[in-house]
C-alpha cells in the first residue's frame, strides 16, 4: 500500500485519486507491485479519456479485471507446452465445478 501511495503521489494530480481506492487497488494485486501500479495507470487514463477529474470506483473495478486478465496472459504465457495443456485442464474443471455448485 505504502508503495501504490508514494507513486501515486509522482504520477497523479493531488485530489485525483482517493487513499480508499488506493486501498482497494493495492488488496486487489494481492501483494503484487506490478499488478497495482497496472491498476492504477488503467483507472488513471480511463478517468481521464472519460475527462473526470478525479477516479472513481468504476475505474478501479474495470482496470482490476483488465489487470488480473494481464497477469495471467504473462503467467501463461511462460508456461510450456505440458504446463499450458495442464492449466486448461484445470481451468475446464474449475469451470465446471463452479458451474455444478
């Protein structure tokens, strides 16, 4: 949090973003630096194409999904080719679980 926070303060005009979403950014990437600053930058530039002058949570909650699809595209895409086949596996399976339940 305290690292989301100190970047914020280089990278947003003051007011702009409030600490709770900082907050709830931060939780969201689960420990994960990268993943939150992503989340950020995303809230930040979509705030700011919508011409707000401050982000809000839609922003946050929109870049979180975009940002965790990201982290597992990169994860993946690291994976070989048994691991891939494995992963879908899994993935199809969970799918189907969640579906039963």
């Amino acid at each position: 949090m305290i690292f989301l926070k100190d970047r914020v303060e280089y990278s947003f005009r003051p007011g702009s973003i409030k600490k709770e979403l900082i907050r709830i950014a931060s939780v969201a990437a689960e420990g994960d630096a990268r993943v939150g600053l992503e989340i950020l930058r995303r809230a930040g530039k979509k705030a700011e194409d919508k011409g707000l002058k401050e982000v809000t949570i839609e922003e946050i909650k929109q870049a979180i999904k975009k940002a965790k699809k990201t982290k597992v595209a990169f994860f993946t895409s690291k994976l070989n080719e048994h691991q891939k086949v494995i992963y879908e596996i899994l993935g199809r399976k969970k799918n189907a679980l969640g579906h039963a339940l």
